[in-house]
C-alpha cells in the first residue's frame, strides 16, 4: 500500500492568496455591483514593454522556421541570457559573476520551493516572521524544523541575528515580501558573518530589488563581503519587468559554496538536468530583451509607475497618521490595523471595496498588520485611497 | 551547520544525456572535420507548426497591450487549455476528463520528478529497465528503495506483474522510452488489476502516445478499466507537436484515487500552487493551437515525417538481420547490437560518424542494446543508415 507523504497534513489548509481570491469571490457573488481594487495579491497590470514584445514576436517566428528552429536547450538556460544577466548584476549592482552559477527558470517561487531538496530534512530551517508563504509551506512539505525570528515595529521588521539564533538554513527577502522593509549593507553582513560562522547557508529573495531606489541599500546579497561562500540569490522578472504571467527567473549559486568539499553549484546543476528541461526558447529571448538598455529602460518607466502608487498609499496613511512600512524602495505598503488583520481585511473590502492582504496571512508577527501593493493602476489606486481617507478619517 | 541530502551520493555521476554530448564533442575537437549524424537524444528537428507560431506572436502581442496583458495566471492552467486537452481525450482516446483533473505544466520531465514529493520516503517503487533515467533518479534523490523489473528480449522489453511482484509505486512507459515497446490493453489491464489490488500507484508516461498508429494498442492508461482508483497519466508536447524547445506538458491526476481518505488531486494542486507559478501564457496559447483541428493536422504531419525515418531505420535493421523493438508505433528503434553498448556507441561514432544512445545507459537490461531515434531529418536519416549498412553488411 502505497505511504503519501505525511508533512502534507502539517500545512495550513489553503494557500494564502487562493483563500483570498475565494473571498473576495464571495463576497462579489453576493454583491453583484459591488466595485472592488484589488491592492491584494502582488500582480502586475503594466503591459510587457515593445522591446520584449517585440523578442517574443521574432522568438516565436525563429521557431516556424527549419533553419532557426530551437529543440532542447540547456537546463540551465541559454548562454544569451546568461550573459545579459551577468552583464546586469555588473551594471546594476557591481557584482561579478561567472555564467555557471546563473541559472534561468520559470521563475524564482519554483526554485524557492525546489532547492531546499538539495539539503537533508534534518536541519533548522530560519524564517522571519512576517514573510512570503512559499519558504514555509516547502519546508513544511519536506517536515524540517522551523524556527521564526520576530519581525515587529521595534526592528522595523528587520530581524537580525543575536546571541541565542541557531540554524541551517536562513531565508532572507529584501526589500521584503510583504513588509517592504530593506536590510542595509550593514545589517546583511551581519546575517553573512552569522551564515559563515555557523556553516549555515542563506538564501536570499532579491525578487525586488528593481524597486530600491536608495543607492546606498543592497540589491544583491553579492554585494556583501563573504556572501559568496553562504549565499544563494533568487530573482525574477516578474516585477522587474512584468513576467509575472510570462515566467521567467533565475537562481545564482556561486562556485564558491562548499559544504564538506561538495559543491552546492554541482548538485543545483544535477538537481535541474534531472527534474527540470529549461525554460522555453522564445521566453528566454523576451528576458533577454529586457537587459538591453532599450529594454531596461521600458522596464524602469512601469517601475516608476507603480513607485508613484506606492507613494500615493503612503501619502494618504501619512496623512492619516497610521503606522507602516515599504512603499519607498519596494511596491508594498504594510500598515498597522489595530485590529485582527481578517476583521480589518473584511473591513476594508465591505465599506471601501479595496481589498488587501491581512498580515496574519504572512505570519503570527503579522497579526494587526496589512499589505497593500502598488501594482493596480494609478487611477483605480487613487480612486481606492479615496475611500480608505473617507473610512479612518 | 546544514546537512545536505546524503542521497546524491548514490546517483550516477553525470547524467545519462549531458555524457553522451560530452563525448560527442571530445570527438568533434579531436576530429574537427567528423559530420555526425546524431540520432541519440529524443529531440525533434521540425518546425512549429505555422498554426501555432501564430497563436504565439498574437499571444504575444496580447502581452504588450494593457487591455488583454495577463499576470498570474491559475498554477494548475488556463481554462481554454484544459478544455481543448478534455476534448483532444475525448476525440483521441474515448476519455472522459473533468477539467479539475488537468494540469497543464512546463514539460513532463518536471511532472514526473516532482510528482513523487507526494509520497513518503518510505515507499517500495517499481521501475522497468531498461527506462527513462529521470524515474530512478528522481527516486534515488529522495533516498526510495527501487524494485527493477527487468524487460528483455523474451518479454519483448514489456514486464508484467508476477506473483513475486511487490511495490507501491509503479512507473510505466509506453510507447516506451526508450524501446519503443507499446502495451497492449490486456497487458496494461494486468498492471492495473495488481495496482488496485495492492493500493499502488500507477505513474504513466504517455508521452510518445502520439506515434501509435495501430488503433487497437492504448494512447491512456484511462482506456483501461479501474485506472482513474490507481494512475496518474504524465503526457507532453514535445514529441507531440515539436515543443521540446517550447516547453508545455500536462499530468492528469484522477478525482478518484483516494488513498486512506486523501486526494492525491488535492495534494497535487497543493504542491503545484505552493512550488510552481504555472506555464506562460503565450505558451499556453500555443498549446491551444496544437489541439485545434488545424493545428493537430499540422502536427500529424510532422509525426508521419518521424515515421517515415523510423521505417528507414527499422527496414535497413530489418535487411541486415538485426534484432529490434520499436520503430512502427514509436519514434524509437531499440536494438541488439551483440556487444557492450558504450563499446557500440563508440564503434558507431567513429566509423559511421553516428550517435546513438547506449542501451546500458537506460538500465542494467539495456546493456547489449542501443536506442536510436527517427527525429532527425529524412536526408540526414538515410545517409546514417547508408553509412550503418556499410559497416555492418
């Protein structure tokens, strides 16, 4: 008789963002003309720019033809991609990186998920409290042992390590998903020294780092002396440039991670040429296009247009009084409710039609906070922080 | 300090395909002017279809306009996709799917890797040999004991249950990868009678049902009585219509199979909306475009054009006097070649300029056989086989 995998049972009953999505279905079903913002779940509205529609065209064009049809391509991804990543991290944050330790896929939730499989289910995995959903259920998934540190207002939900934090296994997200707090370069060489000290390794969601507009903050862990030998980075176009439907991310491993003389690069490498055939040809060109200095450039005015959401949330929470982080150097905004974030959730959605995401969704710590993200429009933004003015003032 | 996964250790070193390349391009440096005919690895050399290069430049250009861009899309695929993959089942195979049992993914190969994150360490898991290498060492990594049954010349590379026969998950191919030996429903009928009887899992590998041209052998395993309580299917476009570059594939995971009370389709949709983000939209609607009556002909035509290779290979084996599987309901032409496989490798890289793929690298049973494919062009495929009537004539 065939044993299913008990860990299943330790997770919570739905993911977060269906639970919401249900909701808010709900609650629509039973109010038909109800108008309801959606300043929930962090998708983007921007179209893709003309630049990287314009690769998909030529991309899907190469593939009707004999002569530039593409078969498989290398797990790993295309040396074209590569090599523009590469040239990115130089650009954009100083960092040098061999293509090797670059590897493209369908975005950074699968590798996420996937690379702790590299790594024993006998370990303690690190996680902050409030974070992204997707580094707890996995664990939970693979039963390793997780411990929470505090994110609070205290620490501006930037914990750090201290005297009594023991682990394995550290997960990082800066700016963060869902508080929009940004480590420093001081605060993240304190989580390096930790890793190197412990023998610990870190993996670092830098999802966001296109939102930082503070020069002096890190957009890659690589920045930090010593990452190198610790350090795992995540990172994806889905905000950086709209892929959030069409799929595109990737993982640096550097060389230089050796755990009792075996390479993590190497059983990366194995673990993708095994369970993994690449992401498709015509999608790798569209990233491709998007690290071009045209491409870029389209990439940035999207960001600058949700950047001004941002600030129209704050703004208006300024005005109001109300306690929050983010919305400077990331899309979201996360807002002190004074209340039980469901109770505030419901709130919000039946008075002001806005919906958000409750903080407790992200975390115990989360528990009287809220999210709100700066990827609808400018108007429907402006129009949702209109009624929020009307509902506390 | 972190533990890795100790089960690396026991895979091979490298794998089976990336070491064939390896070898082919050793010899291409040290012998620059060699022409080598490669017809080892299971990829396609035919175009997309122009039906479906259109669906992917209008899909395309969908994604650069703000009123049809598309974000996340649901991780288990578009409604419009399921919907063609039901009724392609229903037209193709006489099943009868509901849309909540389809999950539309990035290929296959990920599917079958990951699908076993569902089930327990602690399971006994039947393997064929010779097989697709993705199946053990996918296992290997999460440390399952594996059963092998072995296929051979008597059996006619198809193993079937036996008194002696114990496991809790069962793996089968067919056509097989990489024999080209198809199940009958008899035959598949007894594997699902076992499965039932000893609440094992059945996971098939539908990928090449495309190249059955014999209307009585099974395309699903869902053809057959009592495997929507027992089997999960893992089907493919890459050998369907030419998207091994393109990447879409999709695993159908029955209502029905409870296992002590559990839904595997739950568990499954769990794992998919925690891990995986869904495939691009664009290529989803390509994907749409194969199962259209337009598209799927186009498609055809490309299959008949692998036929076609394969009755030159099988006929020049069948001349020669050559034991063979394979070659009429498959892209696969499996064969004896009567000494060590790695050794005929060589032979037939160096005097014939041909690459094939080593039996033995399928499994210990596959060693004194060899695999070559049908999905290099008609010009290249007949010169291979001029050149391999020569030698062994």
């Amino acid at each position: 008789m065939v044993k299913l995998n008990k860990n299943y049972n330790n997770l919570k009953k739905s993911y977060l963002f269906a639970g919401i999505a249900r909701r808010i279905k709900e609650y629509k079903e039973a109010n038909p003309s109800a108008d309801i913002i959606k300043l929930s779940i962090g998708d983007v509205t921007r179209p893709l720019t003309k630049t990287v529609v314009e690769a998909l065209e030529k991309a899907s064009k190469e593939m009707g033809a004999a002569e530039t049809f593409r078969g498989y391509g290398d797990e790993q991804g295309y040396a074209f991609l590569q090599e523009q990543i590469k040239n990115y991290y130089k650009r954009n944050t100083g960092v040098q990186l061999e293509s090797s330790e670059i590897f493209v896929s369908d975005g950074a939730k699968s590798d996420v998920g996937n690379f702790t499989e590299l790594f024993d289910t006998d370990n303690t995995v690190i996680i902050p409290d409030p974070v992204y959903p997707v580094y707890v259920d996995s664990n939970i998934m693979n039963g390793r042992h997780i411990v929470y540190i505090e994110g609070n207002e205290a620490n501006g939900f930037l914990p750090l390590p201290d005297q009594n934090t023991k682990g394995d296994i550290i997960y990082l997200c800066s700016p963060n998903n869902p508080t929009g707090a940004v480590y420093t370069k001081d605060q993240l060489k304190l989580w390096v020294d930790f890793a190197n000290k412990q023998g610990a390794v870190i993996l670092f969601d830098a999802a966001y780092e296109s939102f930082i507009t503070d020069d002096t903050l890190p957009r890659s862990i690589f920045e930090i002396e010593g990452a190198r030998t610790c350090a795992v980075e995540f990172c994806s176009l889905s905000k950086t440039a709209g892929f959030t439907g069409t799929r595109c991310g990737y993982t640096i491993v550097p060389e230089d991670i050796m755990i009792n003389g075996v390479s993590l690069n190497k059983m990366w490498l194995r673990r993708q040429t095994t369970k993994f055939n690449g992401t498709a040809y015509i999608i790798q060109r569209g990233a491709e296009a998007v690290f071009t200095s045209e491409g870029y450039a389209g990439c940035k005015e999207n960001i600058k247009y949700y950047q001004e959401n941002a600030k129209i949330i704050a703004s208006t929470l300024d005005k109001l009084g109300i306690w929050y982080t983010g919305g400077i150097n990331s899309p979201y905004i996360w807002l002190k409710c004074n209340m039980d974030s469901w109770e505030f959730f419901d709130l919000l959605l039946q008075k002001a039609g806005i919906a958000g995401t409750p903080g407790s969704g992200f975390g115990k710590c989360g528990d009287g906070y809220f999210r709100l993200t700066a990827f609808n429009t400018k108007e429907k933004t402006e129009e949702a922080m209109r009624r929020f003015e009307k509902l506390f003032i």
